[in-house]
C-alpha cells in the first residue's frame, strides 16, 4: 500500500507520468496539483482528439492515466481502448456520465465521482501501478 495511502506523507507517483485527461479548465489544474503534490510528471489534454494523438503517440509514455469520461459531448471511451491495449493503467472519474457503459468494457478500470477529493485520486492511481 502506497505511504499516502497509509496515512504516512510520501510521494507515491514519484517518477510517474501520468495522462490527465479532463475538459474543464479548473477540475484539470486542481487534479494536475494533487498529482503534482504526490510526486507525478502531468501530460493533460482536453479533448478526445488530443487523448488519441497522446495515447497513440505514447510520448512520453505514461505511468498511468486519469480519463473523464464525458468531453464535451464525446465520451473518452475510444481513448481508454487505446491505452488498454498497450498496456497504460486508468482510471475514469465523472460528474456525470453513463456509468453502466464502463462496467462491460472495462471491469477493472476503478471510476471515481467528482468531486475527487486529492488523497482519493493519487491512492486510486497508485494502486494501479506495478
């Protein structure tokens, strides 16, 4: 169990790169400095456009990812796809999106409700790293 996680102060994403893939300006920035505060290296996009490109590109490849679903009308699912298939640990987090259609696709993928609280998501992330 991560240090964080048990209550100790540590970086747990030390020397992590994580994909942080949000459309709201502000939720982005106070994810980016939770992230940031636990040690991680941040790539943020905005768009699903930009997740694919980053995703496709895996430069700088990531440690792991952060995905909302919901951006701007289009759903991040196809993103998620593409890091399932190499390989990249995420997780969803939303407001409000269509949690039913997470569960079939990817069942091991952890979704968490917004508001995220800082402690939540890095805890949430190191758990899914090796």
């Amino acid at each position: 169990m991560p240090a964080i996680c048990a209550g100790e102060k540590a970086a747990p994403l030390r020397d992590c790169q994580i994909l942080l893939v949000e459309d709201e300006a502000l939720v982005a920035m106070d994810l980016a400095y939770e992230l940031e505060k636990a040690g991680a290296e941040v790539t943020f996009a905005s768009t699903l456009a930009e997740a694919l490109a980053i995703a496709n590109s895996n430069d700088p490849p990531h440690s792991a990812a952060v995905l909302d679903i919901n951006l701007r009308g289009e759903e991040v699912y196809p993103a998620a796809e593409r890091l399932a298939a190499t390989g990249v640990p995420f997780l969803f987090c939303t407001g409000h999106g269509k949690l039913e259609d997470v569960a079939p696709r990817f069942p091991d993928a952890p979704v968490l409700n917004k508001p995220i609280i800082g402690r939540q998501l890095v805890c949430a992330l190191a758990a899914l790293l090796p």
